[in-house]
C-alpha cells in the first residue's frame, strides 16, 4: 500500500484556524462574499498558498488563484478548487476542505520533489454560496465566461453592488476588467473539487468517501394561482375557487412524480409557499410557491416538470383558477469525466479506499467547470448529513484520507 505525505495535522490547523475567522456563538461560521470576514480568509489562504511555494493572485471575478508551474509552459493548468464563503449561520467544512486539501497536495508535491508538466493552480470560488447578492456560484460562472457586466449591479441587503463590493475589496480586482478572466475549452487540464457530501448517504452506508459521477441540475420555478378571495365563514365549499386547494393538489402531486422510479434520483421540493392576502378567516385570493426539482438525467428531469405543468393546467380548469409559472433557475446536470473517475478509482485502489460512485443532489463550483473542462469530485462523508449550520461537522479522518485519494489522482494528471 502506498504512503503518501499529506500532512494531516496541518490540514487540521488550516480547517481550525480558517473557522475561527467569522466564527459565530455556536461554533458556526458567517462569512458572507467579499465581507471583512471574506477579506480576513482570503489573506490567511494566501498566505497558505505562498508558503506551499504557490503564486497568488485574483482575477477580476473575485477568485483567488494560486499556481505553481510545471515543466511545460504550454501546458494548461490542472486546477483544485472549492470556496471558503459560508452561507449565513453556516459551518466550517462546505468549501473550504476543498481549497484546504489543494494547498495540502501541493505541500505534497513540494515535499516529495515531484517534478510535474502541467501547472497546478488552486482556486477559492468568489460567492459560491449566493448568501449576499442572492446569486451563487458567482465565480466560477464568471470563469466560464457566463457573467455579464449587467449581473454585476445585483445589490446586497444594504444597496450595495457587487460591482462595489469588487472594487472596494482591495487585491487587483478589476470588475471593469471582467472579461479577461473568462477561461474557455482547453484553458484549463481537468478540475477537482473535494467537498463534505452534504447529506446522509456516506455515513448511513459507512464508507468515509464517495467518487462523484454527475451534479444534478436545478430547476427552479415561481408558481402563482389566481382563484377568487372570500369569507371563510359564508362561501360554500362547492362555490369556491380555492387556490391554495389547487396547490396543495399539485405540491402532493409533485412527490408522486418523483417517486415514480424508486431507483431515480429524481427530487422535488416546494420551500415556500405564500398566500394572498393572508387571513386565517379568508379564503385566499392567490398562492404562489417555490419549486425546485433536480435530477442528474435532463430528460428524466424535464418530463417531470412537464407532467407537473400538465397538472398545473389540470387543476386551474377544473377549479377555475388561473396560473402563472415563472422559471428562474434551469441548471444541466454535469456529468463527471468518466477519465477522472477511473483514475479516482484506482487512487482509492491503491490506497486499500473503498469509495462507491454516488451523484451530487448540491450544485457546487464544478458543475459550471465542467462546461470548458473534465471534472472529477470527492465526497467526504459529514456528520448526519448535516450541512449549511453550525452544526456541520467532518471527521478529519475522512477529509485526510480524501486529501490522499485527491493527491493521488492529481499526480495523474500533471
Ligand atoms: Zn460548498
């Protein structure tokens, strides 16, 4: 069996000390995008970055980048990546792991003097988490060429934009300057992300890490039914037009359909309902809820949503409602590279690691990488599948034996 020198006391070091910084009463941690708490990371990780010998700089989407360059100047990148912003009230493993285990497997590469072709650069996502200008994956869109100039006056709880919140961050960010951080296909080798899972399935079937073959894509919807308001107390129940009884026929609706195939992935959710105007003693005049449904098979996906739309339409004739359904968010799946699997595989392999192959219901950073790039990701199995709380917790154990799985696969491909 193979040993690799990972350092698992200097992960642990790197995990703590980046989660005292914006570290809330609970043990939890708030550091919102481009914030002082974000500003307070980001300089603890450069600094981590150039004592791994690594060159730091920012692009102008807020990414912090460091890279270390191979024997080939011609040879893009092989890059590893995550965030290290948190939701608010959130914990100290989403994302950061990720970034942390990059900088750890160069310290590898230093210490075992291998000599690589490819570059390797490390990258912290800018706003992965969408918790201050309510819209995620802000950096690694950018990097994919999918922000316009117009998305950055998006403004925060106090009216500020990003495009302030860019500029005024400090480092070299140039938010007039966006488009020459835009990567495209062949600028970048393959890309990994290690992250905690994020839900139950690692721990309930004792395994400490998972190989990821695809990230389910979103699809999100605003819907709206119109009926007629009135008196709780004198409408009859048969002259009624009740939207929030259309909606809670589709809601129980859209369970059915996504328990259609056990053996589907498929998940459907409606977070948030609202009615019109809102008195116990009324009967609503509109309900408008929240829909989001994900599936790793695009298909399988939109003909769910279909059929839901279809039973939208059923309902609304049937009792004499109106609709509206807004779509806000339509996510692809991303599917992993079958390549990066395959050497992942072999890593845990060689390392005597039983990993098994499971999808990512989470959107992460790599589901927009993977529309220039290859994209391989690790799950780290995390404490009762909890995640975005303080109560988020992984076991450095598993983050360690993760690190060497991803240190292993990286010398792969460099
Ligand atoms: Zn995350």
């Amino acid at each position: 069996m193979k040993t690799v020198t990972i350092s698992k006391e200097r992960l642990k070091t790197h995990i703590d000390q980046l989660g005292e910084i914006g570290e809330t009463i609970d043990n939890g941690v708030q550091r919102l995008a481009l914030s002082n708490e974000d500003r307070e990371a980001t300089l603890l990780v450069s600094k981590w970055m150039k004592e791994a010998g690594l060159t730091v700089t920012h692009d102008h989407f807020g990414n912090l980048i460091g890279r270390k360059e191979g024997q080939n100047p011609c040879f893009s990148p092989v890059m590893i990546g995550s965030h290290i912003d948190s939701v608010r009230n959130g914990g100290k493993f989403d994302g950061v792991i990720g970034v942390l285990a990059g900088i750890e497997i160069v310290h590898a590469i230093n210490e075992s003097n291998i000599i690589h072709d490819h570059p390797i650069e490390v990258v912290a996502f800018c706003e992965e988490e969408g918790s201050r200008f309510n819209d995620g994956l802000f950096g690694s869109r950018g990097m994919v060429g999918k922000i316009k100039k117009e998305d950055l006056q998006k403004v925060d709880d106090n009216n500020v934009s990003r495009y302030q919140a860019l500029k005024t961050f400090g480092f070299d960010i140039n938010p007039d300057c966006i488009e020459l951080s835009v990567r495209g296909i062949g600028d970048i080798q393959s890309y990994f992300e290690l992250h905690i899972e994020q839900g139950p399935f690692l721990e309930k079937n004792n395994y400490p890490v998972g190989i990821v073959s695809g990230i389910a894509g979103p699809s999100w919807f605003k819907i709206k039914l119109i009926g007629e308001a009135g008196h709780a107390g004198t409408v009859p129940m048969n002259l009624r037009k009740d939207p929030m009884i259309g909606a809670a026929e589709v809601i129980k609706e859209v369970e059915t359909l996504c328990m259609m195939d056990p053996k589907a992935p498929t998940v459907g959710t409606i977070g948030r309902i609202t009615a019109f105007p809102g008195g116990s003693n009324i009967i609503p005049e509109s309900v408008e809820f929240s829909l989001d449904i994900r599936d790793i098979d695009l298909e399988r996906r939109n003909n769910i949503i279909q059929k839901i739309e279809e039973k939208i339409k059923q309902v609304s004739i049937s009792r004499g409602l109106v609709y509206e359904i807004e779509r806000n968010v339509d996510a692809v799946p991303a599917k992993c590279s079958g390549n990066l699997i395959n050497s992942l595989k072999e890593s845990c392999k060689e390392l005597g690691i039983d990993a098994p192959i499971m999808i990512s219901g989470a959107g992460h950073d790599a589901m927009l990488l993977a529309e220039i790039t290859d994209i391989g990701m690790l799950f780290v199995r995390c404490r009762n599948g909890i995640s975005h709380s303080p109560k988020e917790w992984a076991e450095i154990d598993d983050i360690f034996t993760a690190t060497k799985i991803l240190y292993e696969t990286v010398l792969k491909h460099i």
